[in-house]
C-alpha cells in the first residue's frame, strides 16, 4: 500500500446521482483492505420531478433524497453531487504557455466561445492536463468544465434542504471518467451515459476526457414494478427506448465525428455504455451496429472491494447504472 493511501485509510466518499428515472447514492470507505463500498442503493425518481437534468421540483427531490439515504442505511450528511445538461460541457483546450496570473483570463475569453450561455453566468473549473509540443511549439492543455450557475445552485439547495452538505459539484462526464479510470485510461473511448431524458456522450483518450456533449434524448427502461412480472409501465417504456434509439444514434454519429474532425481522423476504440438505459434489453448490440464499434458495458466497481450484500446490485447492467455515483464517491481518494 502507498504512502498516500495509507495515510487515507478511513476517508469516506458519498455520491449522489439525481436522474429523472431515479437517484443513486454510493458510500465508498477507505479501508486496509482498499476501497470498499460500505453502503449503495436507488430508488424511483418522483414523477415529473426532475427533466432534461433540471430539478423541477426542490421538495419533492429533497424528500426522496432524504428517503433513500435512509434505506440505504447512509448516516453522512456530506456529498458530491453532479449536474448534467445541454448547457453542461467539459473540453480540452490548448494554449500557449501563459502566466497563471493571465491563465483565468485566457480561459474566460476561451470559455465565452465555446459555452451556449453567457460565460458571467456560468461556473467554471479549470485544471492543468499536461504540457504538449505541436509543430516545435509548447503548449498547455486544460480541461474546461463548466455550467449554469443557477442550475448548479439549485442542486446545492434541494440536497440542503435534505439536510446533506454538499462538498463538491461535478459535471456528470468527470465522475464517469474517474469510476472507469482502469477501462479508459489508454486508448480512446466514447463513454456513452444513457439517462432517461438525456443522453451524455464523452470522448476519453488515455484517461482524459477531451470533449462532452449532452443531447435531449434518453432512452428510459420503464419504471420497476411492484409486484410480479413486467408492468404495462415498463413494457412501454422499453417500447419508447427503442423508438428514441433511432433519433440518438443520428446524434451519437455527429459527436464522435465531431472529434475525428477536431484531432485529424483520430480513431475510437469502442463504446462504453452507463446510466439506467443500459438496462434495455439489447441496447448494446443496438448502439454497436448503428455507430460500427464493439460496445462493452461500464464496470465502474472493478477494482473496489464489494461485500456480498452488495454484489447482485454491483454486478452487470446494474453496476452499470451507478457509474456516476461511484465516481463522485471516489473524489479525492484516487
């Protein structure tokens, strides 16, 4: 074990995950053992409370909130939480060598071209990736995330109001990236997180993400039933997420040639798939015949210590669905 790791032993991590369909929570400890998952679970999203990666109601999300951490057993009152969006981005940027006292600037008139809203009414993070050298000149890479200040409080005000302080405000393609750090770290991939209303699709090289894009379609499995069998609720809802497959693919299609546009025809390796819409049946198969590439599911738990009560829920396409939780759980611990 590191030194740093050692030193660690004892941190603890919750994520939250609000979606529209449902919200995750991952508790991860570090232990002797390693990282370990001391508490997961989710539950149904109230209906009509969250769209589009918007919380449109505060109370109601509170509430479920509040329900949730208490089935699954999580007594900590501090969370990372993450925001997705049309207006959410994450990008790499290059920039000759600067100053760091000129650096913000550099980034805020970089930042005011690639954002959809006014860059004053946005939160920004920067971080230094690497320095690079393109044609004999040295530059820097940074990567931008950004998104709408109000949309980003309004996430800090429903989790308050559920009693939880939140410690830090992801965008949702960061946390994916860092809970399949071993699936992405070389080559490069197009993570793809199938939200009910919203689909993100990130491009990752060698552990980097290098760009983000959200698009207004999801692709919902249907609500659990009650009771035995498939519900009518969820048979239609499997039936809208193959409808919305079509329109998806068009889009998924642009983005990843987008970005062999941008880096001179570079080539992705393969896709993949998070979120709650990976749990349609034969999605997988679907998305790697229409874009061409093998498609794999996210795996988001490798690598963590995993009790047994919590393997059934850790394992497959349901794993899968708690990426964006366990990367937020695993803030500042990897």
């Amino acid at each position: 074990m590191a030194v740093r790791d050692f030193l660690q032993i004892g941190a603890v991590g919750l994520g939250i995950d609000v979606g529209k369909a449902s919200i995750k929570a991952v508790e991860i400890r570090r232990t002797s053992k390693g990282l370990e998952v001391v508490h997961l679970g989710q539950q149904p999203t109230p209906d009509g409370a969250v769209e589009g990666g918007i919380i449109l109601d505060r109370s109601v999300v509170a509430q479920a909130v509040s329900s949730l951490l208490a089935s699954a057993d999580v007594r900590r009152r501090r969370a990372v939480i993450s925001v997705t969006g049309q207006n959410v981005l994450a990008r790499v940027l290059r920039l000759p060598p600067i100053p760091e006292d000129e650096l913000k600037q550099a980034i805020k008139w970089e930042a005011e071209r690639h954002l959809p809203i006014p860059v004053d009414e946005a939160v920004i993070d920067v971080q230094l990736v690497r320095e690079v050298t393109d044609d004999g000149q040295r530059q820097i890479e940074v990567l931008l995330a950004a998104a709408p200040e109000g949309l980003v409080m309004s996430y800090i005000d429903t989790l308050e109001a559920a009693h939880i302080y939140v410690e830090a405000v992801e965008i949702g393609a960061l946390a994916v990236t860092r809970a399949l750090r071993s699936q992405v770290a070389n080559g490069t991939h197009a993570v793809i997180e199938l939200g009910a209303s919203t689909t993100c699709v990130s491009i990752v090289a060698n552990g980097i993400p290098q760009f983000s894009r959200t698009v207004p379609i999801g692709v919902e499995q249907g609500r659990p039933s009650t009771g035995s069998g498939q519900t009518d609720v969820v048979q239609a809802g499997m039936a809208a997420g193959y409808a919305a497959l079509g329109g998806l693919t068009v889009q998924l299609r642009r983005s990843l040639d987008y970005y062999r546009a941008q880096f001179g025809g570079a080539s992705i390796d393969d896709l993949i798939l998070c979120g709650g819409g990976v749990g349609v049946p034969d999605v997988l198969e679907a998305l790697s015949g229409e874009l061409e590439l093998p498609a794999i599911p996210a795996a988001p738990f490798a690598g963590l210590v995993i009790p047994s009560a919590f393997e059934a829920a850790s394992a497959g396409n349901s794993g899968a669905q708690l990426t964006v939780a366990v990367g937020l759980a695993l803030r500042g611990m990897v």
